[in-house]
C-alpha cells in the first residue's frame, strides 16, 4: 500500500484508522510513514471537532417550540438591529453556523493536503518522465550547463553540493525550475529547486516507489530531494535524505 491508497481509504471511511478498526495493512504502512502517521492524526483530530461541533444544542424555538402568539412585531422600514432579531438568531443558529463552517474549513484542509494535489505527489509524478537521469556516473554536468540550468533561478551551487550529474530546465506545475542529480555514496539523488512553492515545514514522504523530503528555503520557496528504489539497489532512508538535503542547502548560494 502506498500513500495515495491510504489516504484514499481512510478519507473515504474515517473510522479505519480507529485502533479497533485498523486494519494490518493500514497499520504497517501508518507505521513506516511519518507523513501518513501525521496524517492520520490530523484526520482524528479532526473527527473528534466535527464530533463536538454537532453536539451543539438546538433552541427550542429551532426545535419546533410554538412562539408566543401574542409576539407582535411591528413593520420597519429600516434594517432590524441585533437586538431586535429573535434570540435563537442571536445564539443558537451562531453556533450551529460556526460548527458547520469549522467542519468545511478543516475538512477542506484535509482534502488539500491529500497527496493527489499536494506537492510531493507532484514532484513524484514529474520523475517518471526522465528516468535517464537516474544512471550512477562520476561525470559531472559542464560548468556553463549547469550555469544555465540555474541561472533563472538567481542561484549557483558551491562545491559542497557533489558532482551534478544531470540538468535540466523543467516544466513543473506551470514554471520552469531546475532539476538535477546528484551522485552521494550511496546512489543518485534528485534535486528540485522550486523558488516558486513554498512550505511551512518540511514535508517528508514515501510514495509510488519514491522517497524524499521538502524543505522550506526561507524567501526562496523550497527544495525537494528525493531517490527512488530501484531493482537490486538500496534504497537511502530518511534521515540520509535529510542530511542530503541539508547539505544541498549549505551550497547553494543566491544571486539575486
């Protein structure tokens, strides 16, 4: 099971995810993938708001309680004031009006971070269009190549980054960013340089074969770092990645 089929069905039925309804399957992977497991969290925190939100009480006058027959209100021609409206207006429909939006706005939150529109889905569906860049090399891309690659982006890479292996421009959610490979110890590594998007932490993920993190870059969007698991090779685990990461950051040095 991957990411996107396990938040697939845990968004479909919610309960799931409940430890006495979990199944094994859903439980290895919540287990193996941090960015799940925090999903899965979210979602709880979530069922359990929607839960008390719908415990508000609804006024009598709401529940079918016959109004005062000898009420009389008379015409206006001018807007009623707060304090002219009925009571139920003022309390109980308020708080049944503001549980109803907080349900919409967290369950929106949710649908947005799902991986089929969240950006580290995206950033594995733009891999498998150039599966040449993963080869193990110790040729490094010509300086003025690399140059070019990273010249729109207003940043150069020092000598800590590795030997880049592969540039190039890209298309990605409707700009141009780089994307390169470079060679570590243990294997390729991609990296995306997305001045465009932005995060407030970082993400990592483990997905469709891919695995990875994004990092915020601070007024410059952010960085994806990622390596794929292979026939007959290891894949690099998280922390690895991370520390990867950390040292592409160090190197990279901005022009603009």
């Amino acid at each position: 099971m991957d990411c996107n089929q396990y938040r697939r069905t845990v968004l479909a039925e919610p309960g799931l995810i409940l430890p006495e309804h979990e199944s094994a399957e859903l439980r290895a992977h919540r287990e193996s993938c941090p960015a799940c497991h925090e999903f899965a969290e979210r979602l709880l925190r979530f069922e359990s708001r929607l839960e008390r939100a719908l415990r508000v009480e609804v006024p009598a006058t709401v529940a079918g309680a016959a109004a005062p027959s000898d009420r009389v209100v008379p015409f206006r021609t001018k807007s009623r004031s707060a304090a002219a409206r009925p009571p139920f207006l003022r309390a109980g429909w308020r708080a049944l009006a503001a549980s109803v939006l907080l349900a919409v706005v967290v369950a929106g939150a949710l649908f947005i971070s799902a991986p089929g529109s969240s950006l580290a889905a995206d950033v594995v569906t733009h891999m498998a269009e150039e599966p040449q860049a993963w080869r193990v090399t110790d040729v490094a891309v010509p300086d003025p190549e690399l140059e070019a690659v990273l010249r729109d982006s207003h940043l150069r890479l020092g000598n800590g980054a590795g030997i880049v292996s592969y540039a190039n421009s890209c298309s990605f959610r409707g700009r141009v960013v780089p994307h390169l490979v470079i060679q570590t110890g243990s294997g390729p590594v991609t990296v995306m340089v997305l001045v465009h998007e932005s995060v407030p932490k970082s993400v990592p993920f483990d997905e469709e074969g891919y695995r990875g993190v994004i990092v915020s870059l601070p007024g410059h969007g952010s960085l994806a770092v990622l390596t794929r698991a292979a026939k007959d090779t290891h894949v690099i685990d998280q922390r690895a990645i991370e520390q990867i990461a950390a040292r592409v950051e160090d190197a990279i040095v901005w022009t603009g």
